[in-house]
C-alpha cells in the first residue's frame, strides 16, 4: 500500500476537522478532493495521479457547490416597519450637530434622534429634512 494513503487520510481528517469548527464551508471540498486521492493511492495510482485526482475534485466540487452553497447561505434582509420612514420628510426638532453628536427629528408624529448625511452640515430647527437612511436607532437626514 502507498504511504501517502495515511497522507492523504490526514488530509481528509484535518478538513473535516476545520469545517466543523468553522461551519462556513471552507474546506469541505478539499477533504472530498483528498478522500478521492486517498482511493486512488489505495488503488496503487502513482502520486502524480493521486494530486491530479485530488486537484480535480476539489476544483470540480468548488465551481459546481459554492455558488450553490452561497446563495443558500446567504443572510437575507428583514424589513422593518422604521423602513418605511426612509425618503419621508420630517422637521428637526433640536439641531442636528454632528460634532456635537445632537439632533433630533420628528417623522410621522414619531421623535427620532437624527444626524446629517454631512458630517460638517448643521441643521437649525424647524427646517425640513428628508430621511436618507437608518442606521440603527438614528435617521441619517439630509436638508430639503
């Protein structure tokens, strides 16, 4: 038998190792890739065989899985009912100052605190603002 079967059952052992500990799918290829190298050195293949066999199925394994794979795992966005607020106008309430890290706005009867889309833009009260984005529990506005 081929001395590098235990090489190859190595490599098998440590990939399966790092996909469980990662659970990103980053190496399940490669110990498919090597679990098919290691039939191969079974079956007595000369070495070059054997990293052609295991250079192939892991390729093969990537381009046919992982755009599979990536579109299944993929973190899908929720909405929000607080989208709705983005592209509405409301008034500034208190002055948005960035540097100052102040500023509030009221959309839709709702008081949230705001901050301009610019960081060197201040906002007086009683102006307009469209809302431009959320970013967390704060409207990123911008003046009318």
């Amino acid at each position: 038998m081929d001395p590098m079967v235990w090489v190859w059952l190595a490599v098998v052992v440590i990939a399966v190792v790092v996909e469980g500990y990662t659970a990103q799918l980053v190496s399940i290829w490669f110990a498919l890739g090597a679990l098919c190298a290691l039939i191969a050195g079974m079956a007595n293949m000369a070495l070059w065989g054997q990293v052609l066999v295991f250079a192939g199925v892991s390729l093969l394994t990537v381009l046919l899985t992982r755009p599979l794979v990536r579109r299944r795992l993929a973190t899908r966005r929720e909405a929000t009912n607080a989208d709705r607020y983005v592209g509405m106008q409301g008034v500034v309430l208190q002055t948005i100052d960035n540097v100052q890290g102040k500023g509030q706005v009221k959309v839709q009867g709702s008081v949230w605190t705001a901050r301009s889309e610019t960081e060197d833009t201040a906002i007086p009260e009683k102006a307009t603002v469209t809302v431009v984005r959320i970013e967390g529990a704060r409207l990123i506005v911008r003046p009318v």
